[in-house]
C-alpha cells in the first residue's frame, strides 16, 4: 500500500482505515494517561467504522458503493457524534 496518487483528488479513497488507526491512537493515549474521554473517543469511532461499513449504502466504490471519500468522511462524523 502507499499513498495512492492514481486516485488522489477524486473522491474515492475508502477512509476506513484512517479513522481505524485514529481509533487505536486515541485508545492507546487515552489508557496510557488514564483519559476516559479518550478511550471512549477511539470506541464511538469504532463503533461509527462498523456501523457505516455494515451499510452498503455508505460504502465507498472500492466496496461496490457510490459514497465519496468526503461523504464517508461526513456520515462517519455523524455516527461519532450519535454514540
């Protein structure tokens, strides 16, 4: 994998993974200083990834889906903030 430049600025890039990765940066801060808020913080986005990939209306075209990076990106932000 690396940075995909075929595809940049298209708006087709699945930003699963990303938020994934946040998720594990967020727990790990967040049970090393203690920081609850945190490790809740990595578990609603989790729980957001799941959510919207379980979804095959918010799938990304790699996923056979036609929602954009952008409005992935979006609904994801939405599901954080509903859990």
């Amino acid at each position: 994998h690396g940075a995909a430049p075929d595809i940049a600025g298209q708006n087709v890039a699945n930003p699963s993974a990303l938020a994934v990765s946040t998720a594990m940066l967020l727990d790990w801060l967040g049970r090393r200083s203690g920081n609850n808020v945190l490790v809740e913080a990595a578990a609603a986005t989790e729980r957001a990834v799941d959510t919207l990939l379980a979804d095959s209306a918010t799938h990304t075209p790699d996923l056979g889906g036609r929602l954009g990076t952008e409005a992935f990106g979006e609904a994801l932000a939405t599901r954080i903030g509903a859990n």
